[in-house]
C-alpha cells in the first residue's frame, strides 16, 4: 500500500469552504460574510494580529493588561445570579504561587459545569485586570483547555495564537480551526510564481511556507513584527500581492508606449500667445511647469496620458484651458468632462468668454435640453464647427460623434469610473488625455490606481489666497455658528450653506436643504436674501442663481453638494456644512475650498451632532486640524480605507488581501521598480521562467477589462 498520496489529487484552491472539515452549509453562509468562498480566500485571508500565548507563567507573576497563560486548579466553580435575570459563571484557580479568579458573562451552564470542575486543572489564558470588588485580579472569558500530554497541538495554548476579523455567530476558535484545516490540507497546493531572482534577492520565504508561518508563526517568531506586518512570511505575501498589480499597470503602460500612435501636437502657438494676454495675472511657477511637463508629452507621437493633481483653488482650471487650446491650435476638437451638469456649466461659463475673443467655437452639452437643441449641437460637433465641447457624461453616448476628436480633460476624475473614462477616449483616434483631480490621492494610491499613467503636480497657490479657519459646532451651540455667519453678512460679505439631502428623508434625519432655506428666510435671517440651488433646478435658473450670487445679489447660497467643486465667489468668505459627519474627508476639503477666494479672511463652520462614532470624529478633528489636502487624503485613506476612498471601487481597483497603502507604502514602491524592471528586460512576460506568472497575472485580472485588454 506504500507509494506517493493521491489525495492532492482530488484538491483544488478553488474548492467551496463549505465542504472543509468544520464548515458545512450554516458555518459557510457565515464565511461568506467576511468575503470568505473558497479554500483561496481563507489562505490569503491573514490575522490582523497576534497574541503570544507561548509562555505560560506562574499566576504571581501575572501581570493587569498583558495577555498570558498560566496552569491552574479549580478550586471553587459556582453559577452566581446578579439581579433577576443575569448570571455569571465564577471560578477560583490556583497553583502553587496563588489564586486568581476568572469569570464569564456569557456561557452555556451545562457546557461550563462539566469542564469548569472542582479539582480538574485547566490551562487557561486571557488578560488579567484588577478585581473592583475584592482585590487581587481576575480574568474576564479567558480560553480553557483541559492540562493533558496533547496541549502541544492546542490552537488556543502554549502557542503564538493568531487573531482573525470575524463576524456574529462565527466564534474565533471556530474560525480558526478551519483556517488550520485549510492551510494543512491545501498549502501543498500553493504555486510559486515570483521570479527566483526576486525570492533571492529579498531573502523571500517560499508562497506556501509564507502562508503557514503567516497563519500560525512558530513561537520563536515576534509578535512585534507579526503585528506590525514586518514578519518575513507576511512580507513576502504583501510584495506579490503589490507586485501582480503593479507588473498589471507596467504591462498596459509598455503596451500603450508601443501600440499606440497619437497625433503629436505643435505647442506654445498663437492662440496660446494670445490668451495669456487676455488673463489679467501672472501664472504661478508651479502652473508653468506642468504646462511645460503637459506640453512635452503633447509633442511626443504616443498619447499623452496624464494624472495632474492640484489641491482645491491651485489653478487647474487654467492649465486646462491652455491644453484645449493647443488642440484647438492644431486643428483638433477638444473636449473637457466633468462629473456634474452644474460643474460642467460653470467650466463652460467660464472659459466661454476667452473662447469667444480667440474666436473659437464652444458647446456645452449635457442631458439638458430640447431634443432639437441637443441635435442641432450634436450636429455641430459631427462636422467640425465646434472646436472645444464641455459636458457631462452625456459625451459618452452613442448619438455624440467628433469629426476629429484630439485632446480630453476628464475634470474630478474619482467621479467616473475607469469604463466612462474609456468610453469618451474611443471617440476619437487615440487622443491626448487630461486627467485632473482637486482630490488630493495620496502617493500608494496614485501608484496603485494609475501606476499607468504619468503624474503632474500643481503645488502651488496664486499670491493672495486667505486661510481658512475651521470649526466644530455640536447641535447645542448651533446657533453660536449661524450668528458668526450673520456676522460676515453685516459686514458685507457672503455665505455658503450646504446640506446632504434635497428633501427629508423617512430612514435618515438629516436637515434638508428645502427646510434650511425656509428656516433662514423665516427665522435665522430674515433681513438678507437667501436662495436655494440644487441638482432638480433647470440649467437656466441655476445658471441665473450663480450669476446672481456672483454679482453679491445673494448673500447666503443653501444648497446640495452641487456646489462642492467650480464655484469661484471671492466675496463668499463662509461655508457652513450641516451634518459635517455624513462627508467624506476629501468632500468636506473641497467644500471648504469654495470659500477663501479672495482678499477677506474666510471661515468653515461644520456642524454635527454629538452621538459621533469614532471615525467620525476622527474624520472632524482631520479636517480641523489641516488644510493641507494631501495630509487630509492620508487620514481619509487610513480611516476609510482604499476601497472607499473616491469610489475607488467603482473605478475597477482589485481589492487588497495583504497589504495596507499606508502601512506598505515601501513594499508598494519596490514592487513598482522590481515591475518596472521585469517588464523593460522581458516585455511580454515570454522567457520559460516568467510563464507562470503572465498565467497568475491573467488568472488575477480576468475581470479588469481595463487592463486585460492587453495582458
């Protein structure tokens, strides 16, 4: 009967968990809470920490708030009632150095009784607190196990223990045990794919030993680095992780690079010559370099595919225009996208003035409109009489035709995801793209999102901007924060008030922006015109409404986020956020950045209620504390995580098993460079020992359409 065992034979990573030792149908819907489906998502499914339960101590040397295991004889067990309804189950433990008591809130009696009994010694392990009642300490649900010659093979004691994210009705040991069956029977199966050079290099545990130690890490391993993510197996599996991704991005770049052929453009031209001399100011150092870094890829044959990132107020919006401009110069249509009609009237109002002196014809187009006006522009643009079009997503639908389409500006690109950032770019034939953000991302996501693309960063604020002066209010000193606000207004100034909803909601009681506007006309602020805009307003009457604003015949604006990016009122010097604690940190940085525009002092006042999580008080105290946008995004990221950050998930980012964009950003970087590498010495991923990887690398992003249209 001897030979090799056949049983791996019969295994696949893809397996169903619920047919695992231990699983079964109910234990499976439960996994599948936690994302867990298969025998692959539990392997790479990591401890989020670790406790050292290897050392078992005597109970005198335990120690309040250090977890540890100790041995000890029951001397005394007992179910005690508090109250009418609640009981404790109570044991005292000793050995030969002394007593200590351990308690459990919840427990099922007949379970406890049976093997918390009178002179039976258990092993026993938790985190000793101070006994209020009596003195000495006590240890509050410690984990049992019954003193035998077998404790070796305990997952609970004597070993370094690992701690999973769980979900209600799965208990950690439960998880665990399965997590131990999975990496037991399957590790075997776990295939190398890093190129060996790479294993060497960096002194790499192989994947599958790195999945075991990850799991379930020798007592010699250090929980330190264990916690922190810096163990060697834990390391290796957050490298790959980054490097599959990053080798995914480099593949599409290279890819680009060599099949892709644009129109290189002539820059620094007449028209441009002739709008910088309409504007009346100068333009920041920070402006001339990235129309210098914008200009140089312009003029390259491949199209230019360019991440520009600038903080809110940094002068994108002319930067912009510049590179419209440029293909207007070199007889391209070029259109600007924007995420919302009322963000696309306001670039559109704006840059419809210079157009018209350069006698450049313009169009806006959104969902508004007759449908014979809407025609009648589509029309236009089919034939080449429109020279730069901006608009809404509406650009992306089938009726919309160029004649020959050039150059894009996707203006807040967080707002669309990657397959409307594609669609716009098959209009034409591989045209320069634009891509700009006031959002700050921080660097490991700008790295992970668009480690394709080039990046430009306008650090830079045009002379005179004010500081902006943040505060908190709670719902008791609400009206503390409104007589500030009528403050400004006496003083000749203006106000912004934004609100989440339009309308009051049944499930969510929030303020809506219909009844704050009737609350400041009728009560608040009586003596001062008010005016409501949102998204359900006609172009025409919120156009009027803007205008009006910006001429000071409006001295406070209530409104939706509509107005969160675009608005450009330098005598608007307030924005009051309700309900600061339903923003994302990015979106409450934007809205801030409305104000501070011009040659007055301006305030923030967020108010929110006092019944605030955690994160959300985090989240305020950020925003309170900062104004630098890319400190804020950091914060974001780490209290959001990167799935929610500026919907990423909407944009087609892989979610992270292992790595964390903070916490790895240097594994991140190394990743990068070793993608780079590898794809500079072997483009198509060819030689024999890169085949397994182009396979995983496949294999991974089989749903990214975006990048596996090339891989």
């Amino acid at each position: 009967m001897g030979g090799k065992p056949t049983l791996a034979k019969n295994l696949s990573l893809d397996d169903p968990l619920q047919f695992i030792k231990g699983v079964g149908p109910k234990r499976a819907d439960l996994l599948k809470k936690i994302n867990l489906e298969t025998v692959s998502d539990a392997l790479f499914y990591l401890p989020f920490r670790y406790d050292d339960r290897s050392q078992v101590k005597k109970i005198i040397k335990l120690v309040p708030g250090e977890i540890v295991s100790f041995v000890g004889e029951v001397v005394d067990a007992a179910v005690i009632r508090v109250g009418r309804r609640r009981k404790i189950f109570e044991a005292l433990v000793q050995d030969d150095s002394g007593f200590v008591r351990v308690k459990w809130f919840q427990f099922n009696e007949t379970y406890m009784t049976e093997k918390i009994k009178v002179g039976r010694k258990l092993i026993f392990s938790g985190k000793p607190t101070h006994d209020k009642r009596g003195g000495g300490l006590e240890v509050i649900h410690p984990d049992t196990e019954i003193r035998s010659d077998e404790n070796s093979g305990s997952l609970e004691i004597g070993r370094i223990v690992p701690i999973y994210h769980s979900t209600e009705g799965l208990h950690l040991k439960s998880l665990r045990t399965i997590m131990k069956n999975v990496v037991d029977n399957y590790k075997n199966l776990i295939q190398e794919f890093l190129p060996e050079k790479i294993i060497r290099r960096y002194k790499f545990p192989t994947r599958s030993e790195a999945i075991q130690r990850a799991h379930f890490p020798p007592n010699d391993a250090s929980t330190k680095f264990l916690d922190k993510f810096q163990d060697p197996s834990q390391a290796r599996l957050i490298f790959e992780e980054f490097f599959l991704l990053q080798l995914a991005l480099a593949f599409k770049k290279r890819h680009v690079e060599i099949n892709e052929h644009g129109q290189p453009f002539k820059t620094r031209g007449e028209t441009i010559r002739k709008f910088l001399k309409l504007l009346k100011f100068d333009l920041t150092n920070a402006q001339k370099r990235v129309l210098g870094e914008i200009m140089g890829y312009l003029e390259k044959k491949e199209p230019m595919n360019l991440l520009l990132q600038g903080d809110v107020g940094s002068g994108k919006t002319v930067v912009a225009l510049i590179a419209l401009l440029t293909g207007v110069d070199n007889g391209c249509q070029a259109v600007l996208m924007a995420p919302t009609e009322l963000l696309a009237e306001q670039h559109f109002l704006s840059i419809r003035p210079f157009c018209k002196a350069l006698n450049i014809t313009t169009e806006l187009v959104t969902s508004s409109g007759t449908a014979k006006e809407k025609s009648l522009i589509r029309n236009c643009i089919e034939h080449g009489t429109t020279q730069i079009i901006v608009g809404t997503h509406a650009l992306i639908q089938k009726k919309v035709e160029f004649f020959n389409l050039g150059l894009i500006v996707v203006d807040e690109q967080h707002r669309f995801g990657v397959l409307q950032r594609e669609a716009i770019g098959k209009k034409g034939l591989t045209p320069h793209v634009l891509i700009m953000t006031a959002t700050p991302i921080p660097r490991s996501l700008a790295l992970t999102l668009y480690g394709d693309m080039n990046v430009s960063f306008l650090d830079e604020f045009p002379p005179g901007r004010m500081p902006i002066e943040t505060k908190l209010f709670y719902e008791n000193t609400r009206d503390a924060a409104y007589h500030l606000l009528e403050k400004e207004i006496k003083e000749g100034r203006q106000a912004y008030v934004v609100c989440p909803l339009i309308e009051e909601s049944e499930s969510i009681d929030l303020k809506a922006a219909i009844d704050v506007s009737d609350e400041l006309k009728s009560r608040r602020l009586p003596n001062f015109k008010i005016q409501l805009i949102h998204g359900k307003l006609k172009k025409e009457e919120r156009q009027t409404i803007m205008a009006e604003f910006k001429n000071g015949g409006i001295d406070v604006l209530v409104a939706t986020t509509v107005i969160e990016v675009g608005i450009d009122v330098p005598n608007a010097t307030v924005m009051l956020i309700e309900h600061a604690e339903r923003f994302g940190l990015a979106q409450l940085h934007q809205l801030r950045g409305r104000v501070g525009r011009g040659k007055h002092a301006s305030k923030c006042f967020l108010i929110t209620s006092h019944a605030l999580t955690d994160d959300g008080k985090a989240r305020l105290n950020a925003i309170v504390k900062s104004r630098d946008g890319f400190a804020i995004a950091e914060e974001d990221l780490r209290i959001r995580g990167p799935g929610d950050f500026t919907g990423t998930r909407q944009s087609g980012m892989p979610l992270l098993r292992a790595g964390n964009l903070l916490r790895d950003i240097k594994l991140l970087e190394l990743s990068r460079r070793e993608a780079i590498d590898l794809i500079e010495q072997d483009p198509q991923l060819e030689a024999p020992e890169h085949v397994k990887l182009k396979d995983i690398l496949h294999h991974t992003f089989v749903n990214q359409t975006n990048l596996m249209k090339v891989i």
